[in-house]
C-alpha cells in the first residue's frame, strides 16, 4: 500500500491540545489522526455500506 502525505492548516491551540491527548494515548500526533479519520471511515461505512 502507498503512503501518501496530506498537509493540513490547524490553529496552534487545537495541535498543542491534539499532542496532550495523542501522548495519554501513547501515540505519536500523527499516529492519534489517523486512528480519528479511520474511526470516520468505519462510522461512515456502517451508515452507507462500504467505500468502494
């Protein structure tokens, strides 16, 4: 599977308080995205069926 970069524009506040609960959960910042958009995908799917 490829891995692709995404850029994105967030406030400092909001980094900073995503590092506070990315660290409790042991999880680098950008490890704690991808576990919340993954988290999205599933909620989706269950909703509308699978993504194809």
């Amino acid at each position: 599977m490829a891995i692709k970069s995404l850029s994105i524009r967030i406030e400092e506040e909001l980094l900073n308080k995503l590092h506070v609960v990315a660290d409790y959960e042991g999880r680098s910042a950008n490890s704690q995205i991808l576990i919340l958009i993954q988290d999205c995908v599933e909620q989706y799917e269950r909703q509308h069926g699978k993504i194809k």
